[in-house]
C-alpha cells in the first residue's frame, strides 16, 4: 500500500520586492527530462563514455595493419671536377644540376603477439562498458539530486503557505487588538504586542521568499539553465511503504553501476595481467613495400637512373631477457587486480551497509510521518478553537499566539518529515539502481 501525503502547489511564487511575477507550470518529469538533457555532469560523463567507445575498435587493439607512404625530391647543384680511367684529362663541370625523387609505400603487420591484441580489445570492450557504467552514475546521482530538490521547493512553499495562514490570523488579532484599544476594552501593551508579532510574521514571510528563490535557483542549475528562470510546481507526494529490504539488496547487487563499474575495473586489471603475460610470447611481422626512385645528373657516368621494385618478408621477435621488465610489471599487475577485487568487496559492503541504514531511517520517517500528519490536524483546530475563543474575548492575546506557534510548528514539522519521507524513499531507489525505473513510471 501508499500512503499519499498530498501538497498541491498552484499558487504564483512571490518576489522578495512583493511584485507578481507570471509563471511557467514545471512538473516533475519535465525536470528530470530538462536535467538530463543539460546536466554538465551528465555530458561530461556521456562525452567520456564516447572516448571509450571510440577506443574499442580492432585498430586500437592492435588487429589492423599499418600502412606508410614516404616520398622525398630533393635538388642539388654543385662544381663538380672528374677524373675517368680511360681519360686522363680531369673535367670541370660548374653547377652541376642533380634531383632526386624516392616513392616508398610501406607495410608492416602484426600477425601474431602472443594472443596480446584479443586481450588488449577485450580490455577496451570493459572499458566501454564502464563507460556505460559511469554515466548511469552521473544520470543517477543527477536524477536523485533533481528529485530531492524538486520536493525541496514543495516543503518550502508549503511552509510559506502556512506562514501566510498565520499572517492572515495574526492581522486578525492585530485588528481586533486594535479595535479593543480604541473602544478602551484592551491595554495599548495588548496592541503594541499584536502589532510586534504581525512584523515578526511578515519578516518571517519574507525570509521564506528568500529560502524560496534559492531552492528554485539550485534546481535551475541542476537542470542546466539559468537560475534566475521563475516557475511554479503542482505535484503529489506519494511516499512508498511497500519497499523490502531484501529485495532491495538484491537488486543493489544487478543494477548499481557503482558495482557494475568496479566490477569492470576488475576485469580490466585482470586482461592488464594476460597483456603483459602475451609479451613472453614471440611476435611475428609481416613487411611489404615498394620502392621507386629517379635519379638525374649532369656529372657522372649516369646522366639518368630509375628503378622500381617491391620487397616483402617477416621478422620475428622474441623477448629473451630485459631486465626481468616483464616479470616485475606482471607482478604490479598481480598485485593492482588484487586492489581491485578487493575494492569490489569493499564497496558491495559499503553499499549494502548504506541501504540497510537508510531502509532503516526509511521506516522511522514513515512513522513520524503518519504521527506529524494527525498531529497537524490537532494543532489546526487548537489555533481555530483559540482564534474563536480570542474573538469572543474569554482568552487573552498570549493563549492565541501559543496556539498560533503551536499551529505552526505542526504543520511544518509534517511537511519536513513528508519530505524526509521521501527523501529517504529516493536515496534506497538510487542505491539499489531502480530510480531511472521509477522516474520512468
């Protein structure tokens, strides 16, 4: 079952400077699609998720051959003396012109590393998938932040309605205070009183305003837009009862991307150990290329030279000793896939811990809930009783302010114990990886 703790906001929000202000009507949904849209953290994180996809690729893993063109022309032009055999006499040949042109594509491809390049595509699948991972985590934490926030501006207006229900009250008395003082029936003590708690109500209006404005400002930010953008929310509370803890549990194990994220780091660290294992491996090579190159000359025996050709072949390389390299980075390696196994333990704990706690708190605050709410019905018709009593003049002016403060403090105390409520409903969603499931509903 669901217990509903209704709060309907339709009423325009008021500037610190008493203006009306026109309002656009933000639902819940449409923050939530508003924020991850815009969020900078969310963009962050998909921007990085794309770097990872775009690394996961067989040419990143080392699958693919590498392809070269070189080309050179060069000029010379040079005094050159020359003395043949058959000729006794030198020759004298001043600037003497020679170009050079040299084409040489080339081809080098790994055929075989030790089973290294599978392992190293294998590492940057996991971390596309961690990726993946991080952004559920940033689309999480926003979502929940969003939520919270959202329901914040709900408690807030809440209690400005309630301060202008007291406003109105205290008004009341401030007039009938007066109206008593004029005819003689009260002291001016009575009405200077009256009149000190009407501006301590007013004060406190205002304040809330303020508080109301900066709620409205933070939420802006989580969506991404301007802080100064004004808008209204009418929206239902409704605070689940139904949540198990087990299940809970169950679920935080399948679905929280912080675990699924230090799982994949787990996997990473242990393909880092069989990448640095493939290096004991022998790697074989296979070259190709071809050569094609034009030489002219006005000095020598060749005025002009040109020839053309391919060349292909394999090498082979094995790695018999350098420096025990291999065998010390492997160690790390052990050692770094150790951390991050243990790390994964660390945060199931931590974070099966965190749900249980705030399962707990979950309960008690489902509790007060249900005991604010039938406390504010009392405290509610205790102020109106003392109002009427204060009219009919068989109270005094203390009496109708206790119960005005008492009123108060009800109604506000329900509204923060609904929010918290909720609250605690939204952060079990978020550590067990359902709330963009619920969001969605």
């Amino acid at each position: 079952m669901k217990h509903l703790f209704s709060i309907i906001f339709i009423c325009a929000f008021l500037f610190v400077n008493n203006t009306a202000s026109a309002q656009n009507e933000l639902t819940l949904k449409e923050a939530i699609s508003i924020g991850l849209e815009n969020n900078y953290s969310i963009r962050i994180a998909k921007n990085t998720e794309e770097i990872a996809k775009l690394n996961a690729t067989p040419g990143a893993a080392g699958f693919l051959p590498i392809v070269g063109l070189n080309a050179t022309r060069s000029f010379s032009i040079d005094d050159v003396e020359q003395q043949f055999v058959n000729d006794p006499e030198p020759r004298q040949i001043d600037n003497a012109k020679t170009n050079n042109l040299s084409i040489n594509p080339s081809l080098q491809w790994t055929i075989f590393d030790g089973l290294g390049m599978f392992v190293a595509l294998e590492r940057l699948r996991e971390l596309e998938a961690e990726g993946l991972e991080n952004t559920k985590i940033a689309v999480e934490n926003t979502m929940a932040s969003i939520f919270n926030s959202f329901y914040l501006i709900a408690l807030e207006e809440a209690r400005l309605e309630v301060l202008e229900t007291t406003m109105d009250i205290s008004k009341e008395r401030l007039t009938i205070s007066k109206d008593k003082y004029e005819l003689g029936k009260a002291s001016k003590l009575e009405y200077l009183a009256a009149q000190v708690d009407y501006n301590t109500d007013s004060t406190a209006l205002i304040n809330q305003e303020v508080i109301i404005f900066t709620s409205k400002a933070n939420l802006n930010e989580l969506m991404g837009r301007d802080a100064s953008i004004d808008f209204s929310v009418a929206f239902e509370i409704e605070v689940s009862e139904d949540l198990v803890l087990d299940e809970l549990v169950n679920t935080l194990n399948v679905k929280n991307p912080q675990l699924l994220a230090a799982q994949r780091r787990k996997n990473v660290s242990y393909m880092q150990i069989k990448e640095i294992q493939a290096e004991r491996m022998p790697t074989l090579t296979l070259n190709g290329g071809y050569n094609y190159s034009v030489r002219n000359s006005d000095a020598g025996f060749l005025i002009s030279n040109r020839g053309s050709g391919f060349t292909y072949g394999a090498s082979a390389f094995l790695n018999v000793f350098n420096g025990n390299s291999v065998n010390r980075r492997a160690q790390i390696a052990k050692v770094q896939s150790l951390n991050a196994e243990l790390e994964v333990d660390q945060l199931q704990l931590q974070l099966e811990s965190d749900i249980k706690r705030a399962y707990t708190t979950h309960q008690k605050n489902i509790i007060l809930m249900n005991l604010e709410n039938a406390n504010q019905e009392i405290a509610k018709e205790n102020a109106e009783i003392a109002l009427e009593r204060y009219r009919l003049g068989v109270s005094n002016a203390l009496e109708l302010r206790e119960a005005q403060v008492n009123a108060v403090d009800a109604e506000t105390r329900a509204l923060v114990a609904a929010f918290n409520a909720k609250s605690s409903e939204i952060e079990l969603l978020r550590l067990s990886g359902e709330i963009i499931q619920y969001a969605q509903e």
